[in-house]
C-alpha cells in the first residue's frame, strides 16, 4: 500500500497544485520511466524466492555470490538505459506524445537517473531486507521516502509545476536507497564490485555522446529515424563493448543459451 502511494501521490498532486496541462506533460514523460524500470526490476523480483532461500538455510556463499552478479548485472542495465533515454529524451518524447509535447523532454531527462536510483533500491529492498526479514527497515525506507516526496510536492509544484514534481520524485527516490542502503549495509559491503559499476558509467557515457554527435552530423529533420539510428549506434557500440570486456551480463546469456542448446540435444 505504501509502495502504490509513493509511487502514484505525484501525479493526483500535480493536478491539484497545476493544472490538467501539466499532468499530461508529465505523464508522457513517466511513461517511458515506468517501462524501464519494470524491465530493471525483474531481476530483482526473480531473485527474490531465491535470494530467500539462501538465507534461510544460512547458505551466505551462494547468497553473497548471486547478490554481487545481480548488483552489476542490474547496474549495467540501469546504466546503458539511462545513458541512451537522456541523449534520445527529445526523440522518444516525440514519438510518445507528438507534437506539443516538448516541454516533457526536460521533465523526462530529470527523471532518467531513476532507474539508477530504483534500480538499486530494489536491490537493497527485495534481494536483502526482504529476504533477511528487515520488514520494517523496508517499511521505514518507503514510508520516509513518501513523506519526503510530498513535502517537496507542496513546495515545488506551484512554482515549478511538472518540473518541481520530477526534482521532489528524484530526490525522494534518493532518500529511499539512502535509508536502505544503511539497513543493508552489513550485506553490502564485499558485494559491490566499485570499478565496474564506474567502468561502465564512463564507458556508456562516452558511447551515448559519440552516438548522440553523429546524428546530430547527419542534420536529420524525421524524429523517428534519428531515434532509430541512436539506438541501433548507441546499443550496437555498447554490445561490442560488453562483448570485449568479457562482462557478465554477455556471459550470463551465451550460458543461458549454452544450456538451452544443451537441453534440446538431450
């Protein structure tokens, strides 16, 4: 109940301390946050039975070895989404609402370090607090998180209006992971692997800006094809990346289709 307030409060309080115009600029520019962050946080939501599982009959190796791939599988996804929706934030808002719709691209490009954000949220709350029983610890991180958000809502809203409602749902969001973040720090502290989570936000930072350079070197007028040709660049440069760097998230896939191929042999 408190995860649906939080997650559905700004935008009742956008209409209230807007109007109906803000509202939709800002819901065209959650939608494409809300996608994302559903594919970010499903691994989290398949981990968690076995997540549980581990802990419950003390197995604290395997625990401790599937929490640290799930954390850099999920950042690495978090990050390669992030880096390629703020770089194609006017194009995709574009698409989605059309025309009239521009001034969702900054409100959109605000929100996009959600899915960093929530991304390791959900890593602290379902594949840790959840798991280990810290019920409460979880409750008191969306609850405060809540409290924040409104407080923020009220003060940034009829000033800033949509604007204001993306700045109070990032910094809440913060506030959330922060709280976790220290009931779970015990579980954290050896599983949290620094330089790759760095590696690879330079990396896909570079990568977005080259892609986002050279379509703009191309001065293409059609919305939709300077989407398609960011993506196909930007997601093709960062697979061969991931291919040369031997990473985790390539080599999860090439086993899960080693398997597959093993099974159908058999």
């Amino acid at each position: 109940l408190a995860v649906n307030v939080y997650t559905n409060i700004d935008t009742v309080m956008l209409g209230f301390l807007a109007s109906d115009e803000q509202v939709g600029y800002y819901s065209v520019a959650t939608k494409i946050k809300a996608v994302m962050l559903s594919l970010v946080n499903a691994v989290s939501t398949v981990l968690l039975p076995r997540m549980s599982l581990y802990l419950h009959n003390n197995k604290f190796n395997l625990f401790n070895n599937l929490l640290k791939k799930s954390i850099s599988i999920i950042m690495c996804m978090a990050i390669v989404c992030t880096f390629f929706f703020e770089i194609s934030a006017s194009e995709t808002i574009w698409i989605l609402g059309g025309v009239g719709y521009e001034k969702s691209t900054l409100c959109m490009q605000i929100m996009m370090p959600i899915l960093l954000i929530s991304g390791f949220s959900n890593i602290t709350g379902n594949q840790i607090l959840i798991p280990s029983g810290n019920y409460k610890a979880f409750l008191n991180a969306v609850l405060s998180g809540a409290i924040v958000n409104i407080i923020l809502n009220v003060c940034l809203m009829p000033k800033y209006q949509e604007i204001g409602a993306a700045v109070a749902t990032v910094i809440s969001e913060l506030v959330q992971m922060s709280i976790q973040i220290w009931y779970a720090r015990l579980y954290l502290k050896k599983n949290i692997d620094y330089k790759y989570i760095i590696r690879t936000f330079i990396s896909c930072g570079f990568i977005a800006l080259l892609s986002k350079s050279w379509i703009l070197s191309l001065n293409l007028r059609n919305n939709f094809i300077s989407f398609l040709g960011m993506g196909f660049s930007y997601f093709f440069a960062v697979f061969l990346y991931l291919i040369i760097k031997k990473d985790v998230i390539i080599i999860e896939i090439f086993e899960l289709l080693f398997k597959d191929k093993l099974k159908r042999r058999s």
